[in-house]
C-alpha cells in the first residue's frame, strides 16, 4: 500500500472525529472538520454504505473503522501495522490489543510528539527523519524506532541552533506529558520511565474491535 499524500482532513471527516493530524491547526476555527464534519465522498451527507440493509453497521464496519482509526492516529502503514499486531500477539503479559497499543505509544515520533518537541505525529516524523534527535547518545533517523524504559531522547547538539528548536521551549511548555514520560526542557531531553498504562493511551481507540478484525482472518 502507497503512502496517503492527500489531505489529512479527509481522514478525520471518513472516521467521524477529529484526530488532530494537523497539531495546532486542529484547536483552531481553520480545522477543515468544523465545516464540513460528514464523510468525503458522494455518499458523506447520505450515508455510510458499509451499514446493512436495517440501517445498522455490520460487525465488520466497527472492526474496520477501529483498525483504520488508530492506524491514521499515529501514521503507519497497513503492513506495518499489522506487524505491530503479530507482535504485539506473541508478547506476554496483558491483552493483545494493550501490548498493539504500547507499541505504538512507544515509537520515536509519538514519543517525541508526547514530550511535546513536535506539534503533531506527522511533524515528529519528519524530525525524526531528518536526524535532529538522539536516543542514548547515538542519532537515529528511524521514526519508527522501538524505545524501552530508561531510554533517553536528546534534540541533538547540531540541531539547537536552529530556529525551530531555540523556539522549542516557549512552545513545549504549554504542552503537557504523559506520566510515563520525564522531560527535562533546559537539556531538550526526554526520558521513557516505563511502559504507559491503558488509562495512559487514547481511550477513542478501541483496541479490543482491532484484535476482532484481525482474529477473524
């Protein structure tokens, strides 16, 4: 599947909410969603097609949607997603669709994205991509990178002196953090202190239709 380049708005509008893709943009009256909030497509104002003939959606709709939904909210592919599923099968511990959620809460760009050093998961990315952190000392330009408790991410020292991260402070500290993280501003740091708990994560997911979906395969 080819990476979505179309606007982001359209996908808040296919899933009924905003997922603020756009960061800052999204708490503004400029959100596409405040005008026009029904799906795109001929059939938006009339109507989802995926309901049956009784008018309500079937099993396999609300599956779908929560698979899609969380699969926009933090940007991956469906393959890569449905890695994050296989593995998030094989761990042990609590429930599949908890361990699917963790993993993707503990990516590099949503972590960054939580400390606050990027207004959205989209610009996470592209910082990430473009080498501007560091995690345990080392750079990385792996977005996707797996991070475990006691891993430190660092805005590396070549990049300070840009006029997005001298900036950073004023914006970061309207931001708040997740109890599972630790930041340090003056340093430009963030510190993974343990895995989040489900109360810590998204409760607009529903992580228990996506294991649904998948089981039914």
């Amino acid at each position: 599947m080819a990476k979505y380049l179309g606007p982001v708005c359209k996908l808040c509008r296919r899933e009924g909410e905003k997922l603020f893709l756009k960061g800052e943009r999204c708490f503004t009256s400029k959100c596409s969603f405040e005008k026009r909030s029904f799906a795109p497509g001929m059939h938006g104002k009339s109507g989802s097609r995926s309901r049956s003939a009784t008018g309500r959606e079937s099993d396999f709709a609300r599956q779908l949607r929560a698979k899609q939904k969380a699969r926009r909210v933090y940007g991956t592919m469906e393959r890569q997603f449905r890695r994050y599923y296989e593995t998030a099968q094989k761990q042990r511990g609590v429930l599949t669709g908890v361990n699917l959620l963790q993993l993707l809460e503990t990516r590099l760009d949503n972590v960054v994205f939580r400390l606050g050093f990027a207004s959205s998961r989209a610009q996470a990315r592209l910082l990430s991509t473009h080498g501007h952190f560091t995690v345990n000392g080392r750079r990385t330009d792996v977005p996707s990178m797996q991070l475990n408790p006691g891993d430190v991410i660092q805005v590396r020292d070549g990049s300070r002196d840009a006029t997005y991260f001298k900036e950073l402070g004023d914006f970061a500290e309207k931001r708040n953090f997740p109890a599972w993280l630790n930041r340090d501003l003056k340093n430009m740091t963030g510190t993974v202190q343990r895995l989040p708990e489900r109360a810590e994560i998204d409760g607009n997911l529903n992580e228990q239709l996506i294991v649904e979906f998948y089981s039914r395969r």
